[in-house]
C-alpha cells in the first residue's frame, strides 16, 4: 500500500491548521470569547447555517380575537367580563399581525502573514501558533464590537442607515448589530420626544407598526455603586427592571452585563446584608474561577472589561442633563443567538466557520506571504426582544 503523499509546503500547512480551527469554533470561544460570547456559547447559542443574505425570523404580535363564552344551544350577546369578549366576537378577517424580523449576514476578513522561509524547528508547531492566534483575534474582536457603544448598530440593511433621533440606531455596512443597537434601536424610552425611536425601523420592523411587545423594557436610576445608602436603590431599581422582563419560561431575562465599577458595588452592597448564596459566600463574594458572575433576581449578573461608563449609555428624563453613566444591560440568551455561516474545508470538507480565498499570496514588495480568510456571521432573536433591558442613569 503506498503511503500518503503529505507536503510541507506553506500553504499545506497554513490550509490544514485553518481547517482544524475553523471546525471548532465552540473552542475558540472559550480561549478567547471573554464574557459575552462564552455565556452564549454555553446556553447553545450559536448556530452554524447555510450561506444566506439575510436570517428571518417570524414575528406573531397580538393573539387575534378574544375567546367567546357562552351556553350551548342559546344564542345572544353576553356581557363581557374582565376583558373577555361577547359571543358575537367571533370574525372573518384575521386580526393578529404577523410579519418576520430580518437580520443581514455580515462579513469580516483578515490577512495571516507569514515569512516565506520559517524559523528552525518545530514549523507544523509555529504555523499552528500563529493561526491559532488570529483565530483566537476573530472571536476577541467579535466580543469588542459587541459591547461598542459609540453607534447603536441595527441589524438589518433595510433600517435606516442615519438616525433622524439622536442616539436611534443605525444600520453600517460591514458591522454586526450590537447590544446598544439591541436595547436601544426603534424602541420607546418614555422620556420624551428627544428619546423616541419607536417609529425608526429595527430589523425591518417599527415598534408604532406593531406594538410595544416589540419594544425591550428600561428603566432611568438614580443607583450609585459607590454610596451605601444609593447602592439600596440601585438594587431595588435591578429587582424592578428584572421582574418587568419575566414573560414565560423561555421570554425572560437570563444575564447582566454592566460595569466592573457596578458589579463590585452589588457584591458590596450583597455581602453587607449577607443575601449571597452559601457558595459565593464562601468564596468572598467573587464566585469560582477568574470568570465570576452571581445570581441575583433569578439571572447572572457578570462584568466586562469592553464595558465603561460614558454618556452614549445615558438616556435620562432630560436631554440637557446627559453624563456619563455605567450601562446595566440585561440579555434573553434563551432568544439572543449567533448565525455563523458554515463553510467547507479545503481539506476534508467537513463543515467549519472560515472560508479560504485562494492560496497563499506573496506580498507584491516584501519577502512575506499572506493568506486571506473571510467569514460571515451576525446577530438575530427568535423568542422576542421585550425580554431585554437597558437600566441607564447609574452613576451619573
């Protein structure tokens, strides 16, 4: 039997290792994902798809006719009762309006360059590094673009692509919608016309088209993380936003994010009044690993290190008191998902994230070589989106 033909050939190489990682996403996510996209990750939510222009999701609000109630075999109209309808509610035309979110699939890429002579040694394990590395690069980023909070990113190319609201969201080609798009883009804040976004388009819908269950919850603190009496009313005004979130067993909020700054005054405020459960309690409050988080309210409350205190986050009562303020975000991870866009390796063609383009290039007027990866991915919601919040003011 004649043995395999096997080349040490860069490209060889640099092709192999590519297709190893980008099979596994799951594990580079947990090297590198940080906070965000590990917890997503481990609630089962990201999804390899097909390559597609857009993911859709349907999008029932209302629930049609109310039901009737009557005596068998007697006919007439009976009052209604507590909001029940009479019998000749009954219709012909349907009343729910049924319409689908949409969600375009963006696109990053990358150049992994490389000497065309390498190193002495162990090259199968320097070329493994070095992918691994932008690898590992791809899903750091993804996490930072997550959290920025300088635009709130819608995630459809059909919404408007310039705010004609302060802070609305838009939609920028190349970038994936991002939490400040999630929590802020065509809702309703209640604080005032300067705030009012339900009537921008967000994934293609309009909360004035379809109602407020379209719409995430939000509530403006006056919670300081930093004074013992303040850190009273931030956990109340948390307890609150928390509650108002609870829809069902599946439309609930299931994580926080805030800030480092808000996190510890929580813990602070927790510990003082001994209400930490018996395990993080045994640790100090911090819980176990470097990647701690706490319950509270029925959700984990975790902090990243992408999330600051600035006044994009801030949205109060009046546009002329705007400041600086932490951003507490609460995430449906039972609804949230990421849509990775499966591709074929090179090699064996089993399925994986990265898309090879070409072979390896030389750099036209250095000594290097390159080789260009693309992928595609984006954010949608499949369980609703009023299972969310923002808690602005905090701090400010």
């Amino acid at each position: 039997m004649a043995a395999t033909a096997y080349s040490y050939t860069i490209d060889t190489l640099v092709s192999s290792t590519l297709d190893a990682y980008s099979g596994d996403p799951v594990n580079l996510i947990t090297k590198s994902g940080e906070k965000f996209l590990n917890r997503l990750k481990e609630k089962g939510r990201v999804f390899f798809i097909k390559d597609c222009e857009k993911v859709r999701h349907p999008l029932l609000i209302g629930h049609g006719e109310d039901s009737s109630y009557y005596i068998p075999d007697e006919s007439g109209t009976y009052p209604a009762i507590s909001g029940a309808a009479q019998v000749s509610n009954l219709g012909t035309a349907a009343q729910e309006i049924m319409t689908q979110c949409n969600f375009s699939m963006v696109a990053g890429t990358r150049n992994i360059n490389m000497p065309q002579s390498m190193p002495p040694g162990d090259v199968i394990n320097y070329v493994d590094t070095l992918v691994g590395a932008n690898m590992m690069k791809i899903w750091n980023e993804e996490e930072q673009l997550w959290w920025e909070n300088t635009t709130a990113r819608s995630p459809f190319s059909g919404d408007p692509d310039s705010a004609s609201t302060v802070g609305a969201s838009i939609w920028a080609p190349g970038y994936p919608m991002n939490a400040k798009g999630l929590v802020f883009g065509g809702t309703d804040h209640g604080t005032g016309a300067t705030f009012l976004y339900s009537d921008e388009a967000f994934a293609g819908v309009k909360v004035d088209d379809v109602g407020d269950e379209f719409s995430t919850q939000t509530l403006n603190s006056v919670g300081d993380p930093d004074a013992t009496a303040d850190r009273l009313v931030l956990v109340d005004d948390l307890q609150s936003i928390i509650d108002s979130c609870g829809f069902s067993e599946v439309e609930h909020c299931t994580d926080i994010f805030t800030t480092k700054a808000v996190y510890e005054g929580l813990l602070m405020y927790l510990r003082d009044y001994a209400a930490l459960p018996s395990p993080i309690q045994a640790s100090g409050g911090t819980g176990a690993g470097w990647d701690h988080s706490f319950d509270f309210g029925g959700v984990k409350i975790h902090w990243s290190r992408y999330l600051t205190a600035g006044t994009p986050w801030d949205f109060p009562q009046d546009a002329s008191s705007i400041a600086a303020c932490d951003p507490v975000i609460g995430l449906n991870l039972n609804s949230l998902r990421m849509n990775v866009v499966a591709k074929p390796n090179s090699m064996d063609g089993k399925l994986g994230f990265i898309h090879q383009v070409g072979s390896m290039i030389p750099h036209a007027l250095l000594t290097n070589v390159f080789k260009r990866i693309a992928w595609k991915r984006n954010y949608s919601f499949d369980n609703g989106r009023r299972s969310m919040f923002v808690m602005t003011g905090v701090n400010d």
